[in-house]
C-alpha cells in the first residue's frame, strides 16, 4: 500500500470495503512502500480499519521506504547491492 495523506490510500479502502464480507477473520499481511517513512504511518491506520471489520493484522510487516530509487522506468526493479 502506498501513504496519501500519511494514511492509506482511496483504492485500499474502496477494496476493503467492497470485501470486506468475504475477508472476515482472514489475517491481513501488510507490504507498505514510500519515501523516508515507508508508509508506516498508513499502514497503523488500516490496522485499525481491518480489525473493526473483524479482520486479524500479523504483526510482522514489511515496509520498504525510497521505493522510488528501486524502480528503473525501462527495466522494472532495479537489484540492490546489500
């Protein structure tokens, strides 16, 4: 999920919404991208939406922040060198 707003975006809540009904008691894993933050700020935000539609959050997350700098507009994700 991407931040807008340092919360989760339009498309995220209109497909929770959507299934919601068919999502219940399912656990929820959550992969967030931005800039510094990583989306961290969305991603406490949409724990608290899918655990009142009676969805279970894992704890774990994975978050990846600078995602912009692992893109290449020709070749698609650019390999890091860690």
């Amino acid at each position: 999920m991407p931040e807008y707003n340092f919360g989760h975006n339009a498309e995220l809540k209109n497909a929770i919404d959507y299934l919601h009904r068919e999502w219940t008691y399912k656990p929820v894993g959550l992969v967030s991208y931005g800039s510094v933050s990583a989306c961290t700020r969305g991603a406490q935000m949409i724990k608290q939406v899918v655990t009142t539609l009676k969805m279970t959050p894992v704890f774990e997350a994975v978050s990846i922040p600078f995602v912009h700098q692992l893109i290449d507009e020709e070749e698609g994700l650019v390999p890091t060198t860690s």
